[in-house]
C-alpha cells in the first residue's frame, strides 16, 4: 500500500457542517493518524470498532472503583476508544471499505461503551445506597433508555442533512421500507446472520422514522412532487434551516455526555451523570424534534403550492 495515494485530513471528513469542534481539532486528526496506520497495516474498519468496544469496556470497568487515579484511567480509555470511533469511519471512507454491518457494529460498539459504564457505576453505588439499592438500576435503566433515543435521532437528523447536502453517496441514511425488502429477500436457513441483522437495523430504522412523521411526510411529497430529482434551491433552503440543529445533533452525541460523565465520576457523584441524562440532554432532544418537524411542515406545505420548480 506504500504506493497509495496519502488522502488528506479532510477527505476522511463527513462534512464541515456536522463537525463539532472537539472532533475537529482533537478526535478527527488523531483518529486520521490511526486510520492512516490500520491502512497501511490492512486492517479492517469493523476491526478498529472491535478494538474500541474493548477499550470501552476497559473504561467502564475502571468507573467502578471509588479511586480518582483509576477514574482517570478510565476517562483515558473512554477518549482512546473514541478515537478509535473516529478512526473507523474515516479508515473506510479512505478504503470505500462501508457496509451496512459496519454501520451497526459502530453503534453497537457506543452501546456497549455505556452499557458497561451504567453498570459498573451501579454496583459501585449500590452499597452506598443501603436499602434503596435498587433506585440507581432503575435511575441507570431510564436514563440508558432515552440515552439510546438521543443518540438515535442525533444520528438519523446528520444523516438526513447530510443527504440534501452532498446526495445519496454522501450520507448513510436508509428507509424502512427498502430494508424490509432486504430482509424478505433473505432466508434464514441460508443467510441466518444477515437476515437477523437485517431484522435489527429495520426495527431501528422504523424507530427513528415513527419519531419523525413530519420529517417521513415531506420525503414522500418530495418523491411524489420530484422523484429523484431535488432541485437545488430545495436543498439549499433545508440545509440553511437544518445547520443550526447540527448543534443538537453533537450534544446529543458523544462529546458533551462524555464530559459531564467525567466530571460526575471526578466528583465522585457518578449518579448525577444520569440526571444530566434525564433533564439536559432531554429537553434537548424534545427541543430539537419540535423544530425539525416544524421545519419539515413548512417546506412540505410549500412543496406542495408548488413554491419550488425543478432547475434546469
């Protein structure tokens, strides 16, 4: 591979619209660094994401012990796994190396992150919570609940921008209904592990589609009224519309969860990450669905008095 082509820092970049500032300047040139290695190693991007569900689960490990060195250890391997995030994603933009498998075990693997974490800060407070011992499983079990909702619609809303920004090949967005297809296609005495895959990622498409009915509703007006053919002052208006919920979209992600996770954990009040969880990151999530459907409304009734015409 020495004879490839080094690609640069920004061409492993979804797009400068739904980068937040620590990915920018802090995960993206490290996770370029690794992708450039694990490129010259021939190492696979599903197998970066392995990589980092251990590290992950070394974090969560490491949150379990009342000790600040340890803490520290475990937010080190938490911002370590992360950087490997970052790197599979951009490893197989540099390799055209995508699947749909891929794009499940990168979300799986920050599941299982957090997974590990919810549990290690529940059997450590659980003797400090005497007889309500069970409170912080259910506080953690709620919170992990909305966790995954935050994280899914983040995903779905960059996704979607990300299709009127640069098109079908820049975005990873997916409908239900061309994955119920899929999954109908396939036979369980012969693709046993595809079609189950394919029945959890249909389930989790439809999920973020039934929270976003507005959203569904201008995609079919736009199919209806267009077909494939979106014409570009459409596009243009959406993204002006939809770059100022990017935000939202990476306070819902990693970034901002992971530092409010550190500073409970450093204070030794691990709990209090959950109802930064609970409250924050919740009216947040509301905040951003309201106005992107409102959004959605909008330009579905305009589509629909023929406010825009297709470019010629």
């Amino acid at each position: 591979m020495s004879d490839q082509k080094t690609p640069s820092l920004e061409s492993t970049l979804k797009s400068s619209d739904t980068e937040e500032f620590i990915d920018i300047y802090f995960y993206r040139p490290i996770g370029y660094r690794w992708a450039l290695m694990f490129r010259r190693l021939g190492i696979t991007p599903n197998a970066v994401t392995i990589a980092s569900i251990f590290l992950g689960i070394g974090a969560g490990v490491c949150f379990y012990y009342d000790n600040v060195w340890i803490s520290i250890l475990g937010i080190l391997l938490l911002v370590w796994a992360n950087s490997y995030d970052s790197a599979d994603g951009q490893l197989a933009r540099m390799t055209g190396n995508f699947s749909t498998f891929g794009r499940i075990l990168d979300g799986f693997a920050g599941d299982i992150w957090f997974f590990s974490i919810y549990v290690a800060i529940c059997l450590r407070l659980m003797p400090l919570w005497g007889s309500a011992w069970w409170a912080i499983w259910v506080l953690a079990i709620i919170a992990g609940v909305f966790h995954s909702k935050q994280a899914s619609i983040a995903d779905y809303y960059r996704n979607v921008h990300l299709l009127f920004l640069k098109g079908k090949g820049g975005s990873e967005l997916d409908s239900s209904a061309d994955l119920k297809n899929k999954y109908e296609e396939l036979k369980w005495n012969k693709n046993f592990f595809d079609k189950l895959v394919a029945f959890f990622y249909c389930s989790y498409t439809k999920g973020q589609e039934n929270w976003t009915p507005n959203l569904q509703e201008m995609f079919n007006t736009i199919k209806n009224n267009f077909g494939e053919n979106i014409p570009q002052s459409f596009r243009d208006k959406f993204r002006e519309k939809s770059l100022p919920l990017m935000k939202f979209t990476n306070i819902l992600s990693f970034n901002t969860r992971s530092i409010a996770l550190f500073v409970s954990v450093l204070i030794k009040q691990p709990w209090l990450y959950f109802i930064f969880e609970l409250t924050v990151l919740n009216i947040l999530l509301v905040y951003m669905i309201h106005k992107h459907e409102k959004i959605c409304k909008v330009f579905t009734n305009e589509i629909k008095q023929d406010n825009f015409v297709l470019d010629c």
